[in-house]
C-alpha cells in the first residue's frame, strides 16, 4: 500500500503512445474493483478527519483540510447508487484534479497502479446499476475492471452551468453562423458529450459525434470519402477528448494528420485534466488548440477562433508517409 501511495505522484506524466495507468481500488468491502485514470490523480491519503457542514448532499461527506485547501470529500459508492463507505478512519481519499477544481473521492481501499493500452479499454456493457456511472471497462487478472465516468458524477453532486455569456454568444454567432461546415465532437463520456452539445448548439452548427477516437477515425474517413479533396469541404472542426476507449485523442489527432484528405481538419483537444496538461505533448501530435473542459466561453471562443482560420490558412503538408 505505501508504494502505491508514494508513487502516484510520480507517475502521473504519462501521456501519448494511446497508454493509460489506471489506479486500481475498491468500494467497502466489495468484491468489485474500479479503475481512475492516474494522470488525474493529486495524492492518494488515508481518509483524514471530515468536517460535516450542514446543506452538504449526501454524498459530500464532508470537507477536509489538506495542505493548506479546502476541498469536498465525495463518497463514491453512495454516488454511484450503493452503501455509503464506513470505518472512515480506515479508508482513503483520491484527491484530484477535474475541470479545474479540486475534489476528494472517498474509498474504501487502494490496491495498485496498471499500464495498459487504450486498445484495452472498451465501452460499457450496457445494464443497469453501476454500469450507469462507468464510462470504460478492461479486464485485468481475468477480472473486470470498472473505470468511472467522473464527469457524470460530479455533474450530478455539483452541476456546472453550460450556457455561454450573451457578449459572446452575440459575437460568435455573427462570425460562425455564415460558416457551413460541419462540426465534429468525439467524447466517451455522455454527460461531457451531451455539455458540449449544449454549449454549442446557439451558434447554429450543424453536430456529428463520435463515441470515441476509433469511432470518430472511422466516420472521418467515410465522410472524407465522399469529398473530392480534403474532408473540410465539408467538416471544418473536430473537438476530441483526450482520454478515450480504444483510441486516445492524441493516436486520433496522428491518425489525421497523417492520411491526405483528413490532414486539413482542425483539431481541438479538451481534456478534464486540468493542472497537469502537457502542452508539448499536444503540439507533438499535431492539435491545433487545447481547452481544459469544461467552461462554455472558453470552448465557444476555440470554435470560433478555428473556424476563422480554416476559411483563411492554406492546406498543411503530409506530417510522415502512410
């Protein structure tokens, strides 16, 4: 256990090469195990002292002082639609970093760190119960693994506003309301997906999305097909997640970059990680922009900041042969 503790801080800079490290642990003494993306992950502390505050929902049990914050401690397994964890004293909080806040997941004990390729991870089975709350599996020592759709569990203990400023709104709506290019949104995660949607959808584009970045490559090849020279005669913009089932946003980005008719589309890459994003690693594959989901301004402002240079910049060279 002291190894897992003392390491996680240490490994979180693995990016790129579609590997993730996933830290594993479980819910009370349940026979289940899940899975949280280590480059998510602050510090991993045995559960401390939580201060109850009244108005709290039930699955903030508390808050706690750590290193100088303030930061709510969410119990996993009561937002996930199970017993609340017990014996506090003897569980641990995973403390990180999402959509630029800070949060404490309560749990009841942390096992290990696995590398594994994102070719390994796979959409959900669909069902019932906690299926609900994962937004991967995997299989690991011939046991399946669980890997939590965070984004919709903080949506739903603290919702975020999707509405972008009227300033805004009425500045960008000039500019990409002439545009008639399609727009591309490549999310696993369908509360993050359908936040996107919404955030967007006053400005008038027409959407395609894509579960994830083998889904989105493949729909990007298909519609390429049909154009005569480069697919943005018809899709201006993809907004890619990074951290995906199957194919990582930065593999997509490659793969794009690297075939002949896709090689012009603009890419934006957003990613919950906020705080520990390496930007070289972004530019490496060949992004165009990055934004740290998720803030309707923010992500409104990329769109439009793209769609004004696709109509102005010329074709880009192959990045390597294929």
């Amino acid at each position: 256990m002291a190894g897992v503790l003392d390491s996680v801080n240490q490994r979180t800079q693995l990016v790129g090469q579609n590997r993730l490290e996933l830290l594993l642990f479980r819910l009370n003494n349940s026979k289940h195990r899940y899975g949280i993306n280590v480059f998510k992950v602050k510090e991993v502390l045995q559960c401390p002292r939580l201060t109850a505050l009244p108005g709290l929902r039930p699955e903030v049990r508390g808050i706690a002082h750590i290193r100088g914050e303030t930061i709510s401690v969410i119990d996993i397994s009561i937002a996930t639609g199970q017993a609340p964890i017990d014996d506090l004293a003897n569980r641990f909080i995973i403390i990180t970093e999402y959509n630029r806040s800070i949060q404490g997941f309560l749990v009841g004990s942390v096992e290990r760190i696995v590398n594994l390729n994102w070719e390994q991870i796979l959409p959900p089975p669909d069902g019932a119960g906690d299926t609900n709350y994962l937004t991967a599996v995997t299989e690991i020592d011939g046991e399946i693994v669980g890997v939590l759709d965070v984004e919709k569990i903080l949506m739903e203990v603290a919702p975020s506003d999707d509405n972008m400023s009227e300033e805004l709104l009425k500045e960008t709506q000039n500019i990409i309301g002439n545009s008639d290019k399609i727009l591309m949104i490549a999310d696993d995660s369908m509360v993050a997906l359908n936040q996107i949607k919404r955030a967007l959808t006053p400005l008038g584009l027409e959407m395609m999305v894509a579960k994830n970045g083998r889904d989105a490559l493949e729909q990007l090849v298909e519609l390429a097909n049909t154009c005569e020279k480069s697919i943005t005669e018809k899709l201006g913009l993809l907004i890619s997640d990074i951290e995906m089932p199957e194919m990582d946003g930065y593999t997509l980005t490659s793969e794009i970059r690297n075939r002949e008719k896709l090689k012009d589309l603009r890419v934006i890459l957003h990613t919950s990680l906020s705080g520990v994003f390496n930007q070289a690693m972004v530019d490496n594959v060949g992004a165009d922009d990055f934004i740290a989901k998720f803030n309707p301004d923010d992500l409104a402002a990329a769109v439009e900041r793209n769609i004004n240079i696709l109509h102005s910049e010329p074709a880009r060279e192959i990045v390597s042969d294929k």
